[in-house]
C-alpha cells in the first residue's frame, strides 16, 4: 500500500512507500507491489488538491481518499502508516464542546486505544482520559529514552495534580503544549502554569509552551497580543494558531495576510524572549511588551 500526502511536514512519513504529490518518474517496476493507494488529508484546505492527485494516482492502483478532513475518526492507529514513527495516538476524542473545533462531533467521549510506543503524544485530550490509561501511557513513555513531546496538546481544565506529578517526573523534562482557546478563563491557564513551575519545570526552559488560537471572527490583533502576552507574564512561551474555517460559510471570516505575518512572529520562541535589538531596521519583539499589531502593518519605528 502506498500512502499519499497532499502537504509534508515533520510528522509525514519518510518510508519508501510515502508519497508527497503526484506519482514521481519511477520504472513502473517500483510500484509492482502496490496493490492500493491511500490519500490522507488532514485539512480541508487541502482537499482540492487531495481530489487532483486522486486523479493522477489511479493509474497506479486503485485510490482511497480519506483522513480528519473527510470526517475519518480514526478507528485504529497503525504506527508510521499515515505520521511518522515515534508520533503516537493513544486516545480519540474531547468531552469538551469548542465551536471551533469538530473533534466532539466525532468522539463526545475519549476513545481508548491500544497504546503504541511512541514520545510524541497527538491525542485530542489526554488528560481526559481515565486515569489507569493516563498512567499507563506514561509508563510507556518513560520506556522511550528520550524527551518526550506533548504536541496534540494539554488542556488546562482537565490537568490534575497526580498528572502534574508523572509529568514532572519524565526525564529528561518534556515539551508541554498546553491550550489557551476562545472562551478558556485566564485563572485556568494560571493555575496549570503554577502548578508546573512548583513542580520544577522553569519558564527560561521554554518546555512550557502552550497553543493560542487567533484570527477567528471578531477577534483583533489588539485581543490576540493581549492573550499572547499574559501566557508570557505567566510562564509559558506562546505558540500561535492560526483559526482556519472549516466550512464554506465561515470562508468569508477566513484571516489576511497580516493575520499570517502576525502568527509566525508569535509561534517563534527565538522571537518571542528576544532583547529588544534592531534586525536590519526593523523591531524585534521582546514579549510581552512587543507591539506586534504595529509590526504586522510594515510600519517603520521612527
């Protein structure tokens, strides 16, 4: 079975029967033993270009198209068939009911999977899960012999004390994306932030680093710096996400350009606790006190 990805990035497969694009110019000899082609779009951004590359992979085998965009919910989670080893899923699902989020939609209740090794932790909301599977997960990663890295994302309101402590005792100390989202209260994300620095994890180690979703309708650049900058004065180093629509209705809400350059300054931990310093005549932020919403209008400082 070949696998085909509209778009590569650092958890696409890398094996020899992962694709990115159209068939590559091989001696139809090398696609002798592939039997299906399976098409995994993870954003429906993408799914125009997924539909063009069904086309042009037909004449290979016969083409299956699926994955998040196309409503997939995952049933079973083979490692390093559509992301690569040492990314896992250990659970699918969220009992919350974010309106910018479809992951509910589909599992309103954390699914147990069996759990795979992997130091890469891609579940929707771990630590919702019940708690021998959550210690069971964190026996397995303990296994691992290396930094492990929470990037599907921890949610503040669900973190418990007894979570805290299995985090705290990973060594060395892992990467924990937390999530600042529309309607989360400030005190929530204060408490988690608390919490992990009494536990030992330190804001200069940038392991705390925690999602803020921006750009979605009504928000500013104003609000969204306002978020940014309170994760900083708290301990974590902001990561910025861009709010994509996921219908065709909500397409007119869709963020600008400007609302890209402002995230990319923001999901840059490099840039974010930079000293104030000029970089070829421009500003370099120092959060929290960046004005970035100036920055973003390509505005020169006097």
């Amino acid at each position: 079975m070949a696998r085909v990805f509209p778009r590569r990035n650092k958890a696409t497969p890398d094996d020899a029967l992962a694709f990115y694009g159209p068939p590559p110019n091989l001696f139809p000899e090398a696609f002798s033993g592939v039997d299906e082609v399976h098409l995994d779009v993870t954003f429906t951004l993408d799914k125009p270009k997924a539909e063009t590359l069904a086309e042009q992979w037909t004449h290979i085998a016969p083409v299956k198209i699926g994955g998040v965009a196309y409503g997939d919910p995952g049933r079973e989670f083979v490692p390093g068939r559509y992301i690569k080893h040492g990314y896992t899923f250990t659970s699918r699902g969220c009992p919350r009911r974010c309106w910018f989020c479809s992951v509910w939609k589909r599992d309103p209740v954390p699914r147990l999977l069996q759990i795979q090794d992997g130091w890469n932790i891609l579940d929707d909301n771990l630590l919702a899960c019940p708690e021998p599977h959550v210690r069971a997960v964190f026996a397995m990663l303990a296994r691992q012999g290396r930094r492990v890295e929470f990037t599907g994302g921890l949610e503040a309101l669900a973190l418990q004390d007894y979570q805290v402590g299995l985090l705290a005792d990973l060594k060395p100390r892992p990467n924990c994306f937390f999530a600042y989202d529309p309607g989360d209260p400030f005190e929530t994300l204060k408490s988690a932030a608390d919490r992990m620095l009494a536990a030992g994890f330190t804001a200069c180690s940038h392991r705390l680093r925690c999602y803020v979703l921006i750009g979605y309708p009504k928000d500013t650049f104003t609000l969204a710096e306002k978020r940014l900058s309170d994760m900083v004065a708290i301990g974590f180093t902001p990561h910025a996400m861009l709010w994509q629509p996921e219908t065709q209705s909500a397409e007119k809400h869709r963020p600008g350009p400007e609302w890209e350059n402002f995230q990319r300054k923001w999901a840059r931990p490099a840039i974010i606790h930079r000293s104030p310093t000029r970089d070829e005549g421009w500003l370099i932020p120092n959060a929290p006190y960046a004005r970035l919403a100036r920055d973003v209008q390509n505005l020169r400082p006097n």
